[in-house]
C-alpha cells in the first residue's frame, strides 16, 4: 500500500480506512484553493490502487465556478484513470427526500456524462461501506480484454 497521509490538506478526504476514500463535498471552494483541490483527486488516482469513493455533504459547493471549471477539466482528462481505479462512488443522504432528488439528478447525469464508474445514492454509512466492499470483492477487468458496459445501479430509499 502507497505511504500517503490519511487526512488531505483540505481535510475533506478521509483515507484513513483506504480503500474506502471519504470525501466530505465543501460548501465551498475559493478560487485561491482551486488548484490544491483538484491535487487532492489527483493524488486519489496517483496512488494507483483500486478504491471506492463515499461522499456526502452539500450537493455541489456554492460560487466556486473556479472549482468546478477545474474539475470538470479534470474528470474528463482522468476517465480511463477513473475508469481502471475507482470501482464506485457512493453519496450517503440520511434524509429520504434528499436520497431521492440526488439518486434522480444522479439518473440524469449518468445519461449524460457516462461516468467512468458505478454511482448510488444509500441513507448511511453502513450501507455505503457495505456497497463499497461488494464493489471492491468484484474482479477488476483487464485492461487487454474488451469488456460489455453495464447499467449503473442507483438505489433510492433506504
């Protein structure tokens, strides 16, 4: 296992149960910070292992265009890292109505973004950890055989 620090600069990742990365979305992001976020996911991918994201927090962090310009950059830029290395992301929304605007906009974006990875929406946390472990058992695909895509489950409820 890569020798990297278990809280990140910002301290909204948490590594410290690696391969399971938490990410705690910030409300929001100064542009003077921009660039230092988008290290701390670029750092996810350098240590080249797989893992699973589980985030939670606000939606997306308000009046950082900068942010989000960057990291939109960046996730296009990154998709067969992403692809290879991250076996899903996890948001956890405790709050039913939440879980289930975000598992509908999650429907919208997967149908727009083809994100590189499984994405679901569950209540809490033990379900994420269990969610990421079941991704995680699953056998990675090599990278020299074609392999079908498959549905991105997203669950809504709890």
């Amino acid at each position: 296992m890569t020798e990297t620090p278990d809280r990140s600069i910002s301290r909204d990742f948490d590594l410290s149960h690696w391969p399971v990365a938490r990410y705690r979305m910030p409300e929001h992001v100064p542009d003077s910070e921009a660039e230092a976020r988008i290290a701390e996911f670029e750092a996810l991918l350098a240590r080249n292992e797989r893992f699973v994201l589980v985030f939670h927090g606000p939606e997306m962090p308000k009046d950082s265009s900068r942010f989000m310009k960057a990291y939109r950059a960046w996730f296009n830029a990154n998709k067969e890292a992403q692809k290879r290395l991250c076996a899903g992301a996890v948001r956890v929304e405790p709050d039913p109505g939440r879980r289930k605007s975000f598992a509908v906009k999650a429907l919208s974006m997967m149908n727009k973004l083809f994100p590189p990875y499984p994405y679901t929406v569950v209540g809490s946390d033990a379900e994420a950890q269990a969610q990421a472990m079941s991704w995680l058992a699953k056998t990675q695909p090599t990278m020299a055989q074609p392999t079908k895509a498959q549905p991105t489950k997203t669950r809504v409820g709890g």
